[in-house]
C-alpha cells in the first residue's frame, strides 16, 4: 500500500475543525452599525414552525375584487414559487376557489426579532413588478441591512416613462461574472421575449450613452449606462448584489407580478409545538451523545476511533452547512423536526461505517500481517458493505424528495404539511449519507493512511490488534 505523506493527516484534521466551527458560529463583520455576513453559521438557519412558530394570513383580491378559479391557480402557483425560492419548504397553502381567498401558514425568518405577522407577509403579496426606465431620478433614499444605500420612488421623466417591464422578461437567472479587474460579481442575466426584445434594442438606441435604470417596484436596482445597442434580447441586472441577492430577484421576475393586488384580510402569529428550550435541550442532548460515541470510538478502536470521531465532526458540519445556506450554490433550507430526525439517521451511518471498518482492520491484524497491509485489506473489504447500505438509503431519500416535495402532486392526498415534514426528512438525509461517504469513507481513509506513518503510532495493538 503506497503510504500517504504524514502532513496530510493534520491537513484534513485542521480542514475539519475550521469548517465544524465556521459551521456553527459562521463569520460575520460590522460595516458602521450594520452587520454583514461572510459565511452563514447556526443562527441562520430558517427554523420550520414545528420549532420556532411560524405566521397565518388569510390573502383575499383588493378593493373586493371577484377573483375566477383560473385567477385563483395562478395566485397559488406565484405564492408556491415565491415560497420556495425563499428556501422555505416548511408552508402550508389552502386556496379556498369559491370564496376567492388563500390561507398561507410558514415559518419565521432566521433573523426575526420583532415577529410582527404583517411585516413578514408584506413580501409574500407583492406584485414583484419589475420596470426599465430612463435616467436615475430618485425621491428618497433608505439603507439596506448591510449599510448599503437603496434609492426608492422614481421621479420626473424616470417616474414618467416605462420602457418595458418583467412582463416582457422571457426568463431570468443569477449568474457570476468575472469583472475586467478580475474581481467576481453576481448579476442578473435577463432573456426577453420577442416584443420585449423589440422594445429593448429601440430602447438602447435610444438611450445610447445615457442610463436606463431598473426598478423592482419602487425601488431601484440598478443604474447602468447603455453603451451599445443590444438587439440580441439578452441583458444583465448588475450591482451590488449577493448571491444570495441574485437568487432572489432572479426568482422574483420569474415568478412574475400577480394577476391582482392582494389585501391581507385576517393574519396571526402561530406557536410552535416544540419550541426554543425543547430546541436548546436537543442541542445539549446531540453534543453529550456525540461526546460519548467518540469515548466509545476511540476506547473500542484506538487510532480508527479517533480518527472516525473527526470524520463524523466532519460529516456534521457538512450537515449544517446544507441547512444553513454555508455554500453560496447550495440554498439555505427550513429545518424541522423531521428534519432534524433525518440528520441524526445519517449519524448513525456514518458511526456504523466506520465501525465497520474499524472492525475489518481488527480482523485482519489477527492474521499476522503487516499494518500496512491490514489497513489496506480491511479498508477495501469493508467498502461493499458500506457503499450497499448507503446508497440504499440514497435512493430512499431521494424518492422520498421527488415524491413529497413542495408542491406535488401528492399534496392533494396527504395535505401540504405533510409532503413538507416527508421532504424535509428525505433531504437532510441524503445530504448526511452523501457527507458520510465525504468523510467517513473519504477523510477517514485518508487520515488513517496518513497517521499510521507516524512512527510512535505504528504499534499494532493502537489499532485493535496484538502487541507488536
């Protein structure tokens, strides 16, 4: 067995470590008063309602608007996808077509201090319209959380003159570009439809060498300086935006504006059935079981243990990060109890392929051979059974997100509740499965080919077997 370099053990140990904290307690800055967010941590996670409570709104047609069926769908179907593109899987949504009104119930933000109801509906029931107009002209300005300044309510002719608008928005999707002083930037990539691509080309002609602003109802977005006649139907929505930003505007043009203003008729707060101090002890409970599966770990196997307990610290913090949005191209997901369940399932796998291992080395120390060899042999003959089990499960959760994911055609039968709770479930196990073949066949292997190089743990009996 070719050895691995003896660094590369304290490499992937160091690696861990940092994403398990960074994980957990993220990293945040300050600009002036304001908070900003480098890599999002536990805080962030969007807890589902069964834990930290939620809202309910009852949303009717404004100005008592009769609303037909069709209308009705199409509201459904904008309220769906602007759920879900905020990550928020958690919701319950009941169109009532004879009535003309839709019940909403979903969880609060992550970050919800004052847990005002009608603040956090505002926008859910936005009409999202999306406008190009000339110049820049602004009324007044307000702040960003970031400190960032926002130029709200347009003026003169940029109030006066709209040149097109998302209607004409064929699709939109967040990107990244590498700017000319090669720093990265997110934008918004823009496809405009036949009409829209007619008015836009007449528009940069127009407006060649002046500003066309953008605006996402009363607020600008984006400010740039038509420097070519573009008649290829095709533009970017550039600024100061995050991917997260992005995302979120890109997943506003899509979903449209909605065919009426929407009135919020009744609205209320809904407690969770679980709460923050069942929460708390869950959390002490996790931390106290994982601390006595790594003394077992490491009584029962030694060097193997030791080793497994990095690889599950590992697997955990991969767990987290899935949940709380830690990797910009994977979206933030709203964490439930089902949820939680499915994450210690994939605990318990990685335990158990580790064990498995660890006992496969043990068996073949006893035949005499090398340490080198036994590691070797036992890694590889425990890799069948590990990869069997696993990717049983793989397909397992997969089926259970395809089948019960937000808006399918099972929520007509078990109720959007229930399709939410199964897929929340499914997802954080796939995503613990996927992190245990990362860590606790990958990571693990590696250190422990890596460690037993290290002269003063090359006795045999630190892996299970007899004295050297």
């Amino acid at each position: 067995m070719k050895r691995i370099g003896k660094p590369v053990f304290f490499i992937v140990a160091i690696l861990i470590l940092f994403l398990s904290y960074t994980s957990v307690f993220g990293i945040y800055g300050e600009n002036g008063d304001f908070k900003i967010t480098y890599i999002k941590g536990m805080s962030d996670i969007r807890w589902g309602i069964d834990i930290k409570g939620g809202v309910e709104a009852v949303f009717a047609p404004a100005d008592g608007k009769e609303a037909t069926e069709e209308q009705m769908k199409s509201v459904k179907s904008i309220l769906d996808l602007r759920l879900v593109s905020q990550n928020i899987t958690d919701y319950e949504l009941y169109p009532d077509y004879s009535n003309g009104r839709i019940t909403v119930r979903f969880p609060w933000k992550s970050d919800e201090k004052d847990y005002d109801p009608n603040k956090a509906i505002e926008e859910l029931a936005a009409t999202a319209k999306l406008t190009f107009r000339p110049g820049n002209s602004y009324t007044n300005i307000t702040y960003a959380d970031d400190g960032s300044v926002v130029y709200m309510t347009p003026s003169g002719e940029t109030a006066e003159t709209v040149l097109l608008d998302g209607s004409n928005v064929k699709s939109a999707t967040a990107q990244y570009i590498t700017t000319s002083d090669n720093k990265t930037e997110y934008v918004v990539a823009l496809e405009f439809d036949d009409e829209g691509k007619e008015k836009f080309a007449s528009a940069t002609e127009q407006y060649l060498n002046q500003t066309i602003s953008i605006w996402m109802d009363d607020q600008m977005i984006s400010a740039p300086t038509v420097q070519n006649v573009i008649t290829d139907g095709e533009a970017t929505i550039s600024g100061t935006f995050t991917a997260d930003d992005a995302t979120e505007l890109a997943n506003k043009i899509n979903a449209g504006a909605l065919p009426f203003d929407l009135t919020v008729e009744s609205y209320g707060t809904i407690s969770p059935s679980l709460g923050a101090y069942a929460l708390q002890a869950m959390a002490i409970a996790a931390v106290a079981a994982l601390i006595f599966i790594c003394l077992f770990m490491i009584v029962m196997y030694r060097v193997p243990g030791f080793v497994a307990c990095l690889a599950l610290l590992g697997q955990l913090a991969i767990s987290i990060m899935a949940v709380s949005g830690y990797f910009t191209i994977f979206p933030s997901f709203t964490m439930t109890l089902p949820g939680i369940a499915g994450m210690i399932l994939s605990i318990g796998m990685g335990v158990d392929a580790n064990i498995i291992t660890a006992e496969r080395i043990k068996d073949e120390l006893y035949t005499g051979k090398t340490l080198d060899g036994c590691i070797r042999n036992g890694t590889k003959s425990s890799f069948s059974a590990i990869f069997d089990g696993n990717v049983t499960i793989i397909i397992v959760a997969i089926i259970l997100i395809l089948v019960f994911g937000p808006a399918n055609i099972f929520s007509s039968m078990f109720g959007v509740s229930t399709t939410g709770l199964i897929y929340a479930f499914g997802y954080t196990l796939l995503v613990g499965v996927i992190a245990n073949f990362i860590m606790g066949v990958g990571a693990s292997r590696l250190m422990l080919r890596s460690v037993s190089g290290l002269k003063f743990l090359r006795n045999r009996r630190l892996y299970g077997g007899k004295k050297s």
